[in-house]
C-alpha cells in the first residue's frame, strides 16, 4: 500500500488560472449539463434526455456541479518527468492492491492521500456518467458502471500533463499540432476545463472546432471503448491540440485528465441495447456471451497497438478496427 503520511510536503507554487483567449476562434458548440441533480426524483432521466444528443453527434460534452472544486483541480497541478517533445506528463494508475506495484515517482509521496482520493472521485463521477449512457441505451442503470468499479483491475490512469510553449519558428515545423488527432482508446475521458485554447474536435464536414472553456466544468469525451459497445451509436470523435492563439501562445498549457478504461476482464461486445436494435444497429442475437470474449484488457492493448501502427489517426476514417470476432468502422461519424 502507498504510505499516506509524510510530515512535510514540499511547497508547491499557487497556479494562476490564465485569462481565456479574446482572439476570436471558430467555437464548437458542446452542451453543458450540471449532473448536481443527479440523485434528484427522475434527474437521472432527465439528464439523460439532456445528453442524448451530443452523444449521438460528437460524444463531447461538459459537466458541471461535479462536486469538484477549481482549487483542488487547479493549484496544486505538478510535474512529471516522462519528457516528449514539448509535452511532459505523468500517468497514475487507480489505488488497488493489485496495481501497489506501479512505479511512481516519489515526489507524490506527500500527496499519494489526496490524489488518491481525486482519483476515486473521479470515477465515482464517471459512473454517473455511465448511468446515463445506460438510460440513453435503455440498458439497466448499471449496466456500464459494473463494467468500471474502482475495485477492478484496468488500465485507468489520472494524468497530470504539460505542454510548454515554443517559438513560432518551432510550432511551424510541426504544422502547430501539440498532440495529433487521435480518438481515446478508452470509454470516457474527463478533462478538466482549462482557459488556454488550443484542443479541437474534427467536425462532421472535416473542419476543426475548439472546445471552449467551461467555467467549474469538466470535459467529458467518448471513448473508443464506449463506440464499440454501443455499436457506434455514441460516438468517439477525433481531436487533436494545436498551438495556442496568439494571446496565450507565452503559457504554460496544464492539463489534468481521469481516462476510464473497461475493466481488464469484462467483454467487450455491443450492448443489447433494445434502441440499438430498433435502430438495426445491434442484431437481436448479438450481445454478451454469444460469441468469443474480448476483454477489456485484449481491446485496449490491441486498440494502442493500431493508433502506433499509424501515423496519423486522421487517416482512418472508413477503415476498420478489428478485435477478436469484432469489427468497428473507425471515424464512424
Ligand atoms: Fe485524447
């Protein structure tokens, strides 16, 4: 078990939230849903109805009334020590025994408690989330949280992340991209709103979007996982991070970030979803237990090795992923 206790964490320096950009940027338009009514007398159902369809059309969306605060999202982000070009991040896997083993550098010893807690935290809140793909796809609540508990063993991570700013000489070699478009492998990502632009979803036409800032919210995309399961219905649409506006190109950019991944042993196959198979996208007959499992574990690392075995994911659309006796139309949108 990490030790919980240490008698004096290093001072860390207080993080000034940067002002947002004025440069004015072509916006995507994401919903944003207080999920604060949650436990209310049919919140739950009405927030599904709320979701429904950013998830049908980008799977982007933000949340706010998580129960997080900005201070513990915001003023202690720290370090890690993985460098790439000019990104620098640190993954930490979920707090269970069967992962005690990870490396873990032991500046967070002081904070193992706290950032455990977070981690927890952020999953408890991603199981809301859950709850309510479950409602949209008329599957029982738990249905996709049962397939994420804290307890279970997989490839989760918290990741703290900086990328530094470069020179406009620099950024131009490299066509201004600070990450390549991508989809996440994963079910959901949480990211925690910050004020420096620069993420992008890639819209419907094949231009590109900035995900605006969400005062207090937290970013929530679809991932690949979540796609496969509900046979494309909810999307996992592709992303990538270019350099800043000119405004804000001097700055830090920090990231902070909860990626859920399917437990490593549950199987991955689309949902019996009586909507989807109204909408003739899941088979009466298909569903758990009727063909070959693919698990969790199986997927994702198969899905990494696909997203490596590729330069640039931009490039996928209308190809196929296959798992197993699965098969998924990548870019479905
Ligand atoms: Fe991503």
């Amino acid at each position: 078990m990490p030790s919980l206790i240490s008698p004096e964490p290093s001072v860390l320096s207080t993080w000034k939230r940067p002002a947002p950009t004025k440069v004015d940027l072509p916006w995507a338009d994401i919903s944003v849903i207080d999920i604060s009514t949650f436990d209310e007398p049919g919140g739950k159902e009405k927030l599904a109805e709320q979701l429904q369809h950013a998830v049908e059309t980008t799977g982007f969306f933000s949340i706010t009334g998580t129960g997080f605060t900005d201070e513990e999202a915001g003023e202690k982000k720290v370090m890690g020590t993985e460098v790439l070009d000019n990104v620098e991040s640190v993954n930490i896997a979920k707090f269970i025994p069967e992962l005690a083993s990870e490396p873990r550098h032991e500046f967070f010893n002081p904070y193992l408690a706290e950032i455990e807690d977070f981690s927890r935290r952020s999953l408890a809140l991603a199981s809301k989330i859950f709850t309510l793909f479950a409602l949209i796809l008329e599957l029982p609540p738990d249905y996709f949280s049962s397939k994420h508990l804290y307890s279970s063993k997989s490839e989760d991570h918290l990741r703290y992340m900086i990328y530094r700013p470069r020179s406009i000489a620099q950024d131009a070699l490299v066509s201004n991209s600070w990450s390549r478009a991508h989809t996440d492998f994963g079910s959901l990502t949480l990211l925690w709103s910050q004020n420096v632009a620069g993420l992008q979803i890639k819209t419907k036409e094949g231009g590109w979007k900035y995900i605006p800032p969400v005062d207090g919210g937290i970013i929530c995309n679809v991932g690949d996982a979540m796609q496969f399961w509900s046979a494309g219905y909810l999307k996992s649409t592709t992303h990538r991070v270019t350099r800043p506006p000119a405004d804000q190109d001097h700055i830090h950019r920090l990231g902070l970030f909860y990626f859920v991944r399917p437990g490593d042993e549950v199987d991955i196959a689309p949902a019996p979803s009586p909507l989807l198979k109204r909408l003739g996208m899941v088979k009466e007959d298909e569903g758990e237990g009727v063909r070959e499992k693919v698990t969790g574990l199986q997927y994702v690392r198969e899905r990494v090795k696909n997203y490596h075995d590729h330069n640039n994911y931009e490039d996928r659309k209308g190809k196929t992923f296959k798992v197993g006796g699965l098969e998924i139309e990548d870019e479905a949108v």
